[in-house]
C-alpha cells in the first residue's frame, strides 16, 4: 500500500493547516522539516521530537524529512566539511530517534529548484510556476527580480536573501568544478554518512536536479538515468537512494519516466516519489506546473503509477507542485486545494490499477 504524504511547512510559515491535511483522503503522513535550522548545524533532538507531537496529535505520521540542506562547504569540498559531515551524522541518529525512517536532500550547487515566475497566469485563471529559457538571465539577481513578481512574497528554496548576499563568495567556492568533481564531493559525503544511516535505519533519498541540467555555469549530477547510474554505485547501498520527482526527471522529455521507475524500484533504491506533472510550452523546452491529471500536462500519470504498481511499490509518495486555484494566495506550487485534488487523482489511478491487475 502506498504510504501517500502531504508537504507542510510547520505552523509558524504555512497557511495550510495539519486539520486540513488530516481531512484529504488516503493522506497519512506528513512530510516536513525543521525549516530555521542553517544547512550545517545539527537538528536538536527536542524539536524534532516538538514536530513529531505536533503532527501525530493531529492523526498523522511523520516518517519522512525533507529536506535536511547539506552545507555548501560539503559540496565544494571545502575544508570544513568534515564539522559538517559530522553535524550531518548527529542529525541522522536524532531522527533516528524519532522513527524517521527517510530523508529526501539535493546536491545541487547554490541553487535548489528554479523557475522563471512565479505565479504564471493560465487559462482557466489559476496560476502556477512556470519556466522559460529566455527568461534565464545569467545574472542570478536579475532572475530573482523576475521572480518576485506575483510571488507573494515568497521565494523559491536557496533564494533567501541571506544567501543572495554572498552569491559572488558562493561562485568563487564553485569556481570552475566539473561534474566528476561535484561527484566526487558527493562520494566523500556518502562513504561518511551511509554506516551512519545503516546503523540507524534512515535511508537517503536524492532529489533530482530541477531542472535536470547545467544553470548559471554550475555542474548538476542528477538528471536522467545514466546519473543514477553513477551516484547508485558511488557507494553499494540501499539506503543510498533516490526520491524520484516526477516533475523534475520529466522536464527533459528524453526521461523514460516508467522504465527508470521499474528499474530502481526493482533495485530498492527508491525509498520516496515525488508525483507531479508538468505542461510543455512549445518545442524549446519551456514548461509550466499543471494540475495532476495526464490529461492536463505532458506527463502520463497512468503509465507512471503502473510502473510503481508493476514493481509493487509501497514506500513514501506525495504530490508536488500545482497550481493556486480558487482565489488561493499561499506558497507559489504549495497550495491546499490542486495538492489535495492530485492525491485523489493519484490514489484514483492506484485503486484502478489494484482492481484491474
């Protein structure tokens, strides 16, 4: 059975409320994180305990992190890494402690996730994130500004304005690093953590790069199937895995979504599933988020869902960005209602599939 879970982002900066993720069918987990903590300083056992109360008084689990941000020292290979990578350690057994069982991260430099606006007006006179090449300026303020409008203030992971202050230090760290040395980077991380995760039973989850491909001069090493390839045997094991997002993967037409999904679920290397779609542009490549339905995007949500059911999947899933419909003006892509409605599209697709198989 899928283990379906909705993103919340704590009492103090959500509008969304823990009643109402309780109130969306099949929804039993919560995925979400300690937010105000900076990428590199150690998770308190005490407040991850506070957020565990929080969410199981409400009738709901919390068995999935995401994300705990590694620090950008760690990255680029800086020297002070390893007082990271340990802090990263004394994380891992904290949640350990508190049944988390998952923890979703990227390995993106600088950045997280990125799009071109914000709040892109469609059609039927909802809004959503929307990405366009020609609105990529190499000049990552520049972008920021474009992003602020119709943004409600909010902004996207990586974008903080603290972070936004050092950007020229943050370059000069990255300064001319290849894909193989990211990767190596990402090795030294993996081969210090993943005894750790074993001893404590925390798998790792590896969120794609979004968009899976080089932005801003800067290398990115999870974007189709070959990459997968490479971080799976960066080191031999299970608990060295992937969140596959569907979205992200998807946003390079030349993913094979269900073939990559059969063949690292078969691996057990994916402990969670981002499960969203994405609506293409025009024949450059520009997209913006959609409703779940395959017959609103470009993805084939049937074909995905049956590939997680051939492999008999029954790990962590959630739905991902959609669209701000009926008047909602909350998280750009983290609205209540296109969330609430692409997890009952999804355990729609599911039971389908259970009846019919």
């Amino acid at each position: 059975m899928l283990k379906m879970g909705f993103r919340w982002f704590g009492a103090d900066d959500d509008p969304i409320t823990l009643q109402q993720i309780r109130q969306i069918p099949g929804t039993k987990q919560v995925v979400s994180a300690l937010y105000d903590i900076p990428a590199g300083e150690v998770w308190p056992l005490e407040r991850i305990q506070a957020l565990k109360k929080q969410i199981e008084d409400a009738g709901l689990k919390f068995e999935v992190v995401e994300s705990v941000n590694i620090h950008d020292d760690i990255k680029a290979g800086r020297p002070k890494r390893d007082e990271y990578i340990a802090n990263y350690q004394e994380t891992i057994k904290n949640l350990s402690k508190c049944g988390i069982k998952v923890i979703c991260y990227n390995f993106m430099p600088i950045f997280d996730w990125i799009r071109t606006n914000l709040a892109y007006p469609l059609h039927d006179g909802s809004n959503a994130m929307e990405f366009e090449f020609e609105q990529l300026s190499d000049d990552p303020h520049e972008l920021l500004e474009s992003m602020k409008k119709g943004s409600n203030s909010y902004s996207l992971p990586g974008w903080e304005p603290e972070r936004m202050a050092q950007l020229a230090k943050l370059f000069d760290e990255y300064a001319g690093m290849t894909g193989d040395q990211l990767r190596a980077n990402l090795k030294y991380f993996l081969d210090a953590i993943i005894p750790t995760c074993e001893k404590y039973g925390v798998k790792m989850a590896m969120h794609p790069d979004d968009p899976p491909f080089n932005l801003f001069h800067l290398p990115r090493i999870y974007k189709n199937r070959e990459d997968m390839e490479k971080i799976m045997l960066l080191h031999d094991s299970p608990y060295n895995g992937f969140t596959i997002c569907t979205g992200s993967l998807g946003e390079n037409p030349a993913n094979d979504l269900p073939s990559i999904i059969r063949e690292f679920v078969k691996k057990d290397r994916v402990p969670f599933m981002h499960t969203r779609n994405i609506k293409f542009t025009n024949e450059r490549g520009d997209f913006h988020e959609s409703a779940h339905l395959s017959t609103e995007g470009s993805l084939d949500m049937f074909e995905i869902m049956k590939a997680l059911h051939d492999c008999h999947y029954d790990g962590y899933i959630r739905p991902d960005h959609g669209r701000n419909i009926w008047g909602e003006k909350g998280r750009p892509g983290y609205g209540l209602y296109d969330r609430a409605l692409g997890i009952t599209y999804l355990e729609g697709l599911w039971e389908a599939l259970e009846k019919d198989y």
